[in-house]
C-alpha cells in the first residue's frame, strides 16, 4: 500500500496532522492501534497553564514567548513562539470544521471546573460545559447539581463544597430511567458511555427534561453530568429548551463523553477528506534505508507494507505506550529512535506523586525540525508530533492538547513544504 504520507497514531496529534494534510490533498493513513488520551480528556484544551518555574499563566502567547529562556527544549520552543501563536489561532477553525465548537482564545485562559469542583485554567473547552473568565465568579446564584442515582463518576457533593465557598447556593437533584436498570445491575456497567446511549433518543431525552423542570424549580441554572450526547448534537438544546433553564455540562471521570464524541468527529472528517483510518493495527516495525523509512509492517497487514515519502511517528507517551520503561532506559518501541532520559532510574520520579515528575518530560529525541533522531542523526522523513515529544511536563504546565495540536500542524507544515 502506497500513501503520500502514513501517521503511525490516531489521536489528537495524529488526526490533526491527518486532517490537515488531506485538506492540501495529500493522500494519508492513519494507523492505529486504539483508544487514545482523548477519550479520557475533560472536554477542554490546554494551551499553557503555567510556565516550567510554577508561575501562573494568564495569557498563553505571552507564557509562550517567555518559554525558550526557561526551557529551550520545551516542543514550543522548538517550533518557535510565533509559529505556535499561528497554529493556535488555527484550532478553533479545525476543530469547527469537524463538527466540535469550542469557545476560548489563545490571549486568554478561561476556567473550567473539574471533576471533583476545582477551577482549572485552559485554552479551549467544548461548548455547552460550564466555564467562567475569572475562578470565583459564576453565572448563577442558586444551581441545582443533578445526578443518576447510582453514577459513582461524578462527586456533587464535592462541587457544592467549591461552589458554596465562593457564595452560590446548591440543591442536590437525582433522576432515574427505568432502561438504566439494566446497567445498575453490574456497579462496573455503570459508566458515563453506557448512560450515555440511554439518553440518545428523544422520549428519553423528553423524560429527563421533566424530571430536571421538577428538581430545578426555582433555581437560576442545572449543572448536569457529561451524559448526554454520545452520538448526536442537540441533545443539550433540547434538554434547555424544555426545562427552561440555563443547562452547563461538567465532565465526568472517564471515560469522557466529551472525549469520545471528540475523537469521532475528528475521525470522521478526516476520512471526509479522503484519508484512510486503519483502527486497530499496530505497526511493529521499520525498513530504514540511508536514513530514510522506506517501509513500515503492521500486525493486521503482515508482510504487505505500508510505504510512503513521509511518515509521522504520532504515537503518545508512556499512557499510549508511544514510549516504554525499561529498568534502565526509555524506548521507543517502533523505531528505536533515540530517546531523552536520565540515565539514573532513581532520578526518573519523586516520591511526592503530585509533584513535577522528570519522566514526564522524557520523550523521542527530534532535530530543530521536529526529525526523529536515531543513533544520533535524524531519519530525513520521519517526523514526531504530540505527547512523545521531549522536552515539556503536561501536567504541570497544563499544556497537553497544545503540544499536541500545534506540534502536529507544525509537522504538516514541514510535511508539505519538503
Ligand atoms: C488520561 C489523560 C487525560 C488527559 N486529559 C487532558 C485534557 O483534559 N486536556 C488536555 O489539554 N490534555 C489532556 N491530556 C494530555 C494529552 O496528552 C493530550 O491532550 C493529547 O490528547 C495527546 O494526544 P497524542 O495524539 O499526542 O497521543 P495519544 O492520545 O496518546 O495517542 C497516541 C495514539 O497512538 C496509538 N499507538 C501507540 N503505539 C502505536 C503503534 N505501535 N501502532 C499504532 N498505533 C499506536 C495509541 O493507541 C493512541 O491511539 C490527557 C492525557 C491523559 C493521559
């Protein structure tokens, strides 16, 4: 099989890169080899939280441009601050095109509320969740949290303790569906998507609005689980036009509603645009040839190669097993592309969990265009995007969908001007 360019890894990275070579006509594949972290995302988009130092940032172009000082390997860095306020401004476009509206800007971090009623700054968050432009002012006075009797995801409790410190008055609501019965039998059945289908038709929908219109009498605003619209759009118009309230989603642990509905339409556009998505294989292994990959071998496609004049290692880290611990050193597996780490194991993570983890910044060693380097030179066409990188702390400096997304387009970008 003979593609322009093959993307090894379907999520956020490897599907933003897809789309937007498919767009300028280039014919891609993207293999796979299954969930990735957007399924598990809180329905928000990082760009810049906070700067490696710990600081606070408010303004993520602005954070970004101060970033080479403090971590000159930092993808941000590497990709250049005025190539990252670029590809920024590009997202909402994408992710628009692909049927996922978001609100937020790159000059201007919002807050979104976690799981558990924490405000969280971030760059970009689905339409329809609850966000706010400063953390202690929300639109309501006097919210009633809904939940289903029985969901173990979603912690009202919690949410009202967050929002009662900063003045707003909870009720707690609980609903129920007699077709969720069959779920409740098995605790472990009880999870966001299997709700979630419940409440994909009409007359169930209809049924969940009268029974919020009873709970939420009298209240300004409903916060209600992300349990809704698994596999179509409207389902939040058509709860708020029927209750008659102001409705604003939280996300739930995973799996993310969110998450899924994301990776979907992602998926969807880019085989919209003619690009071919193998889900399910795994690539195993490489031909390189006078540092060139001229081939790559699948599980699914056996001997048959998949060929290609570019190739995007868009793999994930540890959590996708883009890259693997050993005792003594970090691989990547489909390349053995060299990788940055510190050799000691014993300086790899600190005891405190909660603390900045060295590991997290380990990644696939790149050139300053963002080529995968092995044995010390880097391969001419491959090119690496997204959570592999080295060089950055997702979780610290809250940047993890940004890298993502900025490093695949910056990747394209390379892919279509060689
Ligand atoms: C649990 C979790 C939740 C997160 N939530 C958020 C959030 O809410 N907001 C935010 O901004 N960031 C979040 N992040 C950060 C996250 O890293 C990025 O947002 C981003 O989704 C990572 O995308 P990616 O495409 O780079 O990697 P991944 O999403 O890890 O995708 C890598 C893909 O490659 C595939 N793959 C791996 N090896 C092979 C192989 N050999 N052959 C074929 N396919 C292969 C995997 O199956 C996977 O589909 C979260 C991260 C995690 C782990």
């Amino acid at each position: 099989m003979r593609f322009d360019t093959v993307i090894i890894g379907g999520g956020l990275a490897g599907m933003a890169c897809g789309i937007r070579l498919a767009e300028a006509g280039r014919r891609c594949a993207i293999v796979s080899q299954g969930q990735s972290a957007i399924h598990f995302s809180s329905g928000s988009f990082d760009l810049l939280g906070r700067l490696p130092d710990g600081q606070p940032v408010s303004d993520p172009v602005a954070g970004i441009a101060r970033l080479a000082e403090q971590c000159p390997a930092h993808p941000y860095a590497v990709i250049g601050a005025e190539n990252c306020t670029r590809l920024a401004g590009q997202v909402p476009a994408l992710l628009r095109e692909a049927g996922i509206r978001v609100v937020g800007d790159s000059r201007h971090n919002h807050f979104r509320i976690t799981p558990m009623g924490k405000s969280k700054a971030t760059w970009l968050t689905i339409e329809g969740y609850l966000t706010t432009d400063e953390p202690d002012k929300y639109p309501f006075r006097r919210v009633c949290i809904a939940n289903i009797e029985g969901f173990l995801d979603f912690y009202p409790e919690f949410i009202a303790e967050e929002l009662n410190r900063r003045g707003v008055e909870c009720r707690f609501g609980n609903f129920n569906h007699p077709d969720l019965e069959k779920i409740r039998r098995n605790p472990s059945e009880m999870r966001s998507a299997n709700i979630a289908r419940v409440f994909d038709h009409d007359a169930d929908l209809e049924a969940l609005a009268e029974a919020l219109r009873h709970q939420a009498a009298g209240c300004d605003a409903l916060i209600l689980p992300a349990l809704i619209g698994l596999t179509r759009n409207d389902s939040l118009e058509f709860l708020r036009q029927r209750v008659g309230l102001p409705i604003h989603l939280l996300p739930t642990l995973p799996p993310s509603i969110p998450g899924i509905r994301a990776q979907q339409a992602l998926q969807h556009r880019f085989r919209e645009l003619g690009g071919e998505y193998f889900l399910g294989d795994s690539v195993l292994s490489a031909e390189i040839e006078h540092d060139r990959v001229r081939r790559i071998f699948t599980a699914n496609h056996g001997n048959i190669p998949f060929e290609a004049e570019h190739f995007v290692l868009a793999t994930g880290s540890f959590f996708s097993k883009g890259l693997v611990a050993t005792p003594d050193r970090i691989v990547e597996p489909v390349f053995g592309a060299d990788t940055l780490h510190t050799p000691n194991r014993a300086e790899w993570y600190t005891l405190r969990f909660f603390d900045r983890q060295p590991y997290q910044a380990f990644g696939v060693r790149t050139d300053p265009s963002l080529r995968v380097m092995k044995q010390g030179r880097p391969l001419e066409n491959l090119y690496c995007a997204g959570a592999g990188l080295a060089g950055f702390h997702p979780v610290q400096e809250e940047c993890g969908a940004g890298v993502s997304l900025l490093s695949a387009l910056h990747v394209a970008e390379l892919v279509l001007n060689d």
